[in-house]
C-alpha cells in the first residue's frame, strides 16, 4: 500500500491543458506524491505535485509503483493538474479474481 510522501507515476492519455482539445490523445506519465494513502474508506489514493497532476481523460488510466499498477485514476480537481484520486486496486484483488475468473481469465498479478 502506498505511504503519504512516496512517489507513484499517473499515465494516460487526456489533456496537457484543461479546455485543450488538441492537446488529448498522447500517452503521458507524471510523477505524483502521495499525500493521503487510503481517506476514511481504505480504498482511495489522493496524488499530487506542483504543476502535475491527472486531467481530463485520465480516468481509468494506470496509477503504478514502478511496473506494478496499484491504483486506477477516477478523479481530478478541477481541469487539469490539481489533486488528483485513485482506486487502489489491493483492496479490490478478491472481486476483481472472481470476476475475472467468472469470465474464465485470471490477473497476472
């Protein structure tokens, strides 16, 4: 689980600049802070860095720890660059096995 302070990196492919539709479409990565590891439900991740952040179009891109994805980004305040939420995915890992299992595939986890 991700700790206040540690360093994860966001990617997708929304907007550099909020309003910007020109700027959509080209995979991006930032390095954000964690700055509160779970909120008062245990699942989020709240990110964010001076001048970075998710933005427009990111959501349900990658939120890794090295090569390992450990959240999923749902949420941005504001455009583009401000704080920036995830789901972590480790308190998820047994519905997202059944799941997947239901449909007879497994995570590679």
């Amino acid at each position: 689980m991700p700790r206040a302070g540690q360093s994860l990196t966001l990617a997708g492919y929304g907007a550099a600049r909020g309003g910007d539709r020109r700027s959509i479409g080209r995979y991006r990565g930032a390095t954000l802070n964690v700055v509160e590891p779970y909120g008062p439900s245990r699942i989020l991740v709240w990110l964010k860095a001076p001048g970075a952040g998710g933005c427009q179009g990111d959501s349900g891109g990658p939120i890794l720890e090295g090569a390992a994805v450990v959240a999923v980004a749902a949420w941005v305040k504001d455009a583009c660059g401000g704080l920036t939420q995830g789901i972590l995915l480790g308190p998820q890992r047994d519905w997202i096995d059944r799941t997947l299992s239901g449909w007879g595939a497994s995570a590679r986890w």
